[in-house]
C-alpha cells in the first residue's frame, strides 16, 4: 500500500493493520525458513508496509497530522 492510503485510514485501523502485517511478515518468515515461500520480495514489502504504518501512528501521536 502506499503512505497516502495509510494516512486515510485512522488510528485504530492503523493499530489493527500494523498487527495484520507483523503476523503476516511471521508467517512469510515461517514459509521462507521451510522453503515453502514462492515470492521472497513479499517479505521487504511487507517489511516497508510496517515501518510506514509504524511512521504515520509515530506522526499522529506527534499532532503532525490532524485526523
């Protein structure tokens, strides 16, 4: 997803999101260390996804985005 759909959403869909992809990135780990992981580029998408969500909650505690 791209930040400007993160920014849309609110903080607790953030929240919900966030924990949607730290299980998400598990279960890429898991798949890649069985072997069983058909596209390796999902798990630096997914590693992207949870630092820009990560960014954004970081900036709205801040106030730097009026919600």
């Amino acid at each position: 997803m791209k930040a400007s759909e993160f920014r849309d959403m609110t903080q607790d869909e953030l929240v919900q999101k966030l924990n949607d992809l730290k299980t998400e990135f598990f279960n890429l780990r898991f798949q890649l260390a069985t072997g069983q992981l058909n596209n390796p580029m999902m798990i630096k998408q997914v590693k992207r996804d949870i630092a820009r969500v990560k960014t954004i909650l970081t900036e709205m505690d801040l106030g730097s985005i009026a919600n």
